[in-house]
C-alpha cells in the first residue's frame, strides 16, 4: 500500500471509532516524510475526557492495531487526555508532535 492510501485508511478508521471531540495526528518518520518501508505509523490520540480507562483503548487504539494487520502496517497508537497531553508541553516530544504532526481528526 502507499503512503496516502495508509493515511486514507487510518482517517477512515479514525472517523468510525473517535468520539467527538477528539484529535489524531500522525507524527514521527511518517509525518516528517523520512520514512522508510518498514517503518512504523505513530498516531497520538487526545481524548475529550477526564481520564483514559481500559475502554478506550479497545474502542479507540484498538482498530488502528487490527487495521495495521490488515493492511500490513505498524500502526502505534497512543492515547492522553487533552489535560494529560497539556502537562507535557514543555517536553521535547511534545513540541515534535506540535510542530512536526499531520492532523488526521480534529
């Protein structure tokens, strides 16, 4: 599969699964587009919500998981609340997602 037939996918997954008010942006080799075949698909999911529980990531990381074994992709999700993400933005891996991540849902 290309690289924006992978991105179609995960968007089109990404719209089925997220509650509203969610944010997903890819980030990492793929968004910064110095990838290369084998490398993985990192995705950042902020949830709307006060606290992440074991739900959430059966409904929400879940799918990208199977979706990357269907298509035979690494997919990587990981997942914070807003609140969460907001107390790590004075790190370094904080700014790389901010300034460097695609926005897939918002």
């Amino acid at each position: 599969m290309q690289k924006n037939e992978i991105i179609h996918s995960i968007r089109e997954t990404v719209r089925q699964v997220m509650p509203s008010g969610s944010r997903v942006i890819l980030f990492g080799s793929q968004a910064r587009g110095d990838a290369h075949h084998e490398s993985d698909w990192d995705i950042l999911i902020l949830l709307d919500k006060s606290r992440i529980y074991n739900e959430d990531f059966d409904r929400v990381a879940y799918p990208l998981v199977e979706l990357g074994w269907k298509i035979g992709a690494d997919i990587n999700p990981l997942i914070y609340t807003y609140t969460d993400w907001q107390r790590r933005s004075f790190t370094l891996f904080y700014k790389n997602v901010e300034q460097e991540g695609i926005e897939l849902c918002h």
